[in-house]
C-alpha cells in the first residue's frame, strides 16, 4: 500500500528523516511511534505530499508521491483520508457541513450558491447523494442526531467522530492518523481506537497510526515502526517488539522507574505462557522467594499479555538464571536503576 | 445649524460609505494576495510577496493629506472632477486600501493551519481552500476590520474639506473653527461621535451573528 525506500528529508539543513525504510500492507493497522519531535509527522505528511522530499521514494498505491503533478496529487489525496490532534474542523460550520465538505470539493460546479445550481438544472441528484452519504457516515460514527449542533458545542471525542466521518467521506484506501487520540482522555480515546479498529476490519482500511502514546501502539497497531530522531530504531509486529528483551529499549521503560537494587529480571509472557503460574511454578521448584517488584498485562490488540519483575537476591543469580534457561522462558535481566 | 448639519452628515456618509466599500473589495483582493504568496501561503513567492509587502508599507507611510493632494491628478481622471465629495472618495480609497489589506491578511493569518492542511489533505485546491475555508472561517473577523475601517475613513473624511469634499469635518473646521461657531463646532463632534458608535455597534452585532 505504501512503500518507504531509504527516504530522507531536511528542513533547511537539519535532517528530520534519516534513510528510512518500511512498507504498509493494506488492510494492516500500522503505527509510528516516537518522541515528540522525532518526526512522526512530517514522515505522515510525506505520505499525502502534504511535505515534499528530497531524496528516496515514497510510493503510495503505486504512485510516487513526489512526481505527482497538481491534478494527481489531489486524486491521491482524495483516496486518503487524514485525522489531526486538534481535530481541525471548521468552526463555523455544524457536524453536517464539516463532513459534507470533502464531498462538495469533489462536487462539479461546487462553487455556485444552491440556488443558482437547481436553477440550471445542475448539482440536484449530487445533493441528495451527499445528503445520503453524510447521514450514513454520522449514523457510523453515531452523530446522526447531532448533525445540526456546531462543532464548537462538540465533546473533544465527538469532535474527533466528526473528523473521522470527514476523513471517510470520499471512501479513502488509506486512514493517515496524527497524534488522534493526545488530546482526548483515557475513556474517550479508547472509544475512538476502537471505532478506528471497526473501520479497519469492517472496511479493510489500511490506516498509518502516528503517536507518541505507547497505549495507544500497543492497544490497535499490528506492526510499527519506532522512531527515534529521524531515524527508525525498530520495526515489527507491536508483539515482537514489545516482548521481546530490549525490543523498545528505553521507549517502554517507564514501568520500571522505581525497582529495589540487587538484580531485577523481568519475565515475558507471551501468548502461549500467560495464563501458567510461572512464578509460583519457580518458587516451587527452586524453593526460594521473589518479591515482584513490578510488573503489567496489558492488551495487545486482543490477548492479555504481559511481563513481571522479580527481584532477586545476588547468591541466588545462577540458580535462577540456569532454571530461567532450563525452562526456556523469555526474560531479561535489567539494568540498576 | 441642524440643517448645515444634516447637509454635511450626509456628505460624510457618502463619502465614508463609498470608500469604505471600494477599498473593502481592493484591500481583499490585495490581502488574498499577500496571503497566497506570504511565508506560509498556499504558494509562497518570497520576491512577490517583497513586492506587495514594501507597497502596502509605502502607501501606509504617506500622510493622508499630503497623499490627497499628490493624487489630484489621478483623481481628476478617475472620477472627472478634482474636487468635492466625488473627488474625495478616490484618495480616501487609495489610501485605504493597503490598510484594509493589512486588517483582512491579520484575520486570514489568524484561521488555524491545521483546518488548511485538512482542507489540504482531501485535495481541495488554492481556490477552493482561500475562499471556501479561510475567508468563510474569517469572515466574523474580516466584519469587525470593515467596521474598523469605515471609523477611521470617517476621520480622514474629515480633511476631504481641503479639496472641497464637505462633511462634518469640513464644517467644524469651516464654521466652529474659523468663524468661532462654539455650537456648530460642538454639534459636529456630536455628531461624528454617534456615527462611530453606530458604526462600531452594527459591526459587533454582525460579529456575533456569524461567529
Ligand atoms: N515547518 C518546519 N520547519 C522547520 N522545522 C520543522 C518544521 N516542522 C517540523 N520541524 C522540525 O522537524 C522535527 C520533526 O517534527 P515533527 O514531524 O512535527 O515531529 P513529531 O510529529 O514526531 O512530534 C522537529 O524537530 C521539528 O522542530
Ligand atoms: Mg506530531
């Protein structure tokens, strides 16, 4: 769907894109995670030729995004919708006429007032077409009954409903997504990712998931690249990566800001291991005891999966080192904080 | 005294009306100029946008009535006389222009980028992003500058009175200045104060209704 080859970017001299490299299936849910300034954006622009590149490739549905003259560039638009942080909705418009717009872009003679068109005959079928399908897109996003409010009277999530009904308007391939669920708080955003993840099922839409909310990633991205200063540290499905030992790195350590000292190993389950009772297991048949000093399961896409952190004590290391490895889990041990 | 100032009220507003609408459509024009060409226009032309930049600055700088009479000659061949309230409509416009064009690219500058990229983003063109988003985003704004525009028309109007233009300028200066008519002068001033109040309060009105 989209093709990334050695793809550079420089503002005046600074680069903000370094040789990446990557491909979006179609149908795929891919994310671009990173920390704020590493470029996420500026990489999403590049895709709809919102910003130019000066070196490597970017092919979009088979179209090479910076050879595109004016005309094709806005039918490659047209095939891709886009939804922002702050929704960037027109405020003096309502709900109805925010969603109708794209379509009356692509309307012939779209330019003339209403009533001039109906005079010449022109416009009517389109308007009950557009009529038709803005009622259908609010219905899927459930605003049918707020299509006359204005969107300043808006909750942030309806607010990013309506962007989402905007961006499918003209029946997009590709759902670019910048930073859509930062400004929303923790219920709401997870209503708006599943709503993305329904239109990415229901409609196989390929969407590009760009933001730094590592939740977000891991709860409807299937694979993702990370981000780091222009430069892509990582790419994979959001499973591998995240359960793999120093797969994010640094970017997924929050979690263990506050660990004891002494030697801390953290414990992966993955899919098949999750639900055993590995700890206890250990335990048993060491006849030693761990403190869990922390520790998530978390979902990733839609298995509960998860890591623990055990701390335990210098004498023990080769004991639980040699048993970790007898028993063929994935664990790592973790640097002093 | 009421009929002298009902005559000159009426010079004045059809003096301030004129002008006000000739250099609100010049200044817009100007301003969808500077705008498509500016640092972050749709089409940034950095020497054309120099260009227009250094005129509107240019044609700001020049006292208005110094500017009047430097326009005399292009005034007689626009509107076919040099002096009265006909005549001064042409250096009021001209004069106003650049500073309605000025009002007009604060209030497009102040619409969200990000609406523009959206508008962007679904391949609307330059055209369509201008007048469809900008100026239809704007347009509260772009009311209020209109009202700020006729006001201050309304007090260069009042040195129309040196090539003849009238209004209530003209005859608190002819009257209560020179032939020391206290209540003339002061039924002008009067006056001039009410017109600005109505001016300023049809333009919030406007303001609120399409906000
Ligand atoms: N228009 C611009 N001009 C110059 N530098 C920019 C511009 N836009 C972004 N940058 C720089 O490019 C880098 C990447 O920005 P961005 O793509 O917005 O990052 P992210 O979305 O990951 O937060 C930042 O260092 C930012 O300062
Ligand atoms: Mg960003």
């Amino acid at each position: 769907m989209i093709e990334v080859r050695n793809l550079v970017k420089f503002y005046q001299s600074e680069p903000v894109l370094r040789d990446l490299s990557f491909s979006v299936a179609p149908g795929e849910i891919f994310g671009v995670v990173g920390q704020s300034g590493a470029g996420k954006s500026t990489l999403l622009r590049c895709f709809n030729g919102l910003e130019p590149y000066q070196s490597g490739s970017v092919q979009v549905m088979g179209r090479e995004v910076a050879r595109l003259r004016d005309k094709e560039l806005k039918e490659l638009r047209r095939d891709m919708g886009m939804i922002f942080q702050n929704f960037c909705l027109m405020n003096r418009k309502n709900v109805f006429e925010n969603v109708a717009f794209p379509l009356r872009v692509w309307e012939s003679h779209p330019a003339l007032p209403k009533r001039v068109r109906r005079f010449l005959g022109i416009g009517e079928t389109a308007d009950a077409r557009t009529r038709a399908r803005v009622m259908e897109l609010l219905e899927l996003v459930g605003l049918a009954d707020k299509r006359f409010e204005r969107v300043q009277n808006l909750s942030g999530g309806q607010k990013q409903r309506v962007g989402i009904a905007r961006a499918l308007a003209l029946n997009p391939k590709i759902l670019l997504c910048d930073e859509a669920t930062s400004a929303l708080d923790p219920g709401t955003t997870l209503d708006i990712l599943q709503l993305l993840q329904d239109i990415n099922a229901h409609f196989r839409l390929t969407l590009v998931v760009v933001t730094h909310q590592m939740e977000v990633v891991k709860r409807i991205c299937h694979r993702l690249l990370l981000l780091d200063k222009g430069a892509g540290l990582r790419l994979g499905r959001t499973e591998d990566l995240f359960l793999s030992p120093g797969g994010m790195g640094r970017f997924a350590d929050e979690e263990y800001a506050r660990l004891p000292s002494g030697v801390n190993i953290r414990l992966l389950f993955p899919r098949e291991i999750a639900r055993q009772a590995v700890i206890a297991a250990m335990a048993r048949d060491l006849g030693l005891s761990f403190p869990i000093v922390g520790g998530k399961l978390e979902h990733y896409i839609d298995d509960v999966l998860g890591f623990l952190i055990i701390n335990v004590p210098e004498e023990n290391l080769d004991t639980v080192y040699g048993y970790l490895r007898e028993k063929n889990l994935r664990w790592e041990a973790l640097d002093d904080a | 005294m009421l009929e002298a100032l009902l005559g000159a009220l009426s010079e004045t507003l059809y003096m301030v009306f004129f002008a006000t609408l000739f250099s609100s459509i010049g200044g817009f024009g100007l301003a969808i100029f500077l705008i498509l060409t500016g640092p972050h226009g749709l089409r940034p032309r950095p020497g054309i946008y120099a260009a227009l930049d250094a005129v509107v600055n240019l044609l700001r700088s020049f006292p208005f009535m110094i500017l009047m009479i430097a326009l005399i000659p292009f005034t007689r061949t626009v509107a076919g006389v040099a002096y009265g309230s006909t005549a001064a409509i042409v250096p009021l416009t001209v004069a106003a222009i650049p500073f309605m064009a000025r009002l007009v690219e604060g209030s497009l500058l102040e619409v969200d980028p990000g609406v523009v990229e959206a508008a962007r983003s679904f391949g609307a063109s330059d055209g369509q992003i201008i007048f469809q988003v900008m100026v239809r985003e704007a347009m509260p704004s772009i009311v209020l500058n209109v009202a700020v525009l006729a006001i201050a028309l309304l007090g260069y109007s009042a040195m129309a009175g040196a090539i003849g233009g009238g209004g209530l300028g003209a005859l608190a200066y002819n009257e209560g200045y020179i032939r020391f008519r206290a209540d003339m002068m002061l039924g002008a001033v009067a006056v001039l104060i009410l017109v600005v109040q109505c001016i300023q309060i049809c333009g919030n009105r406007i303001y609120k209704k399409l906000r």
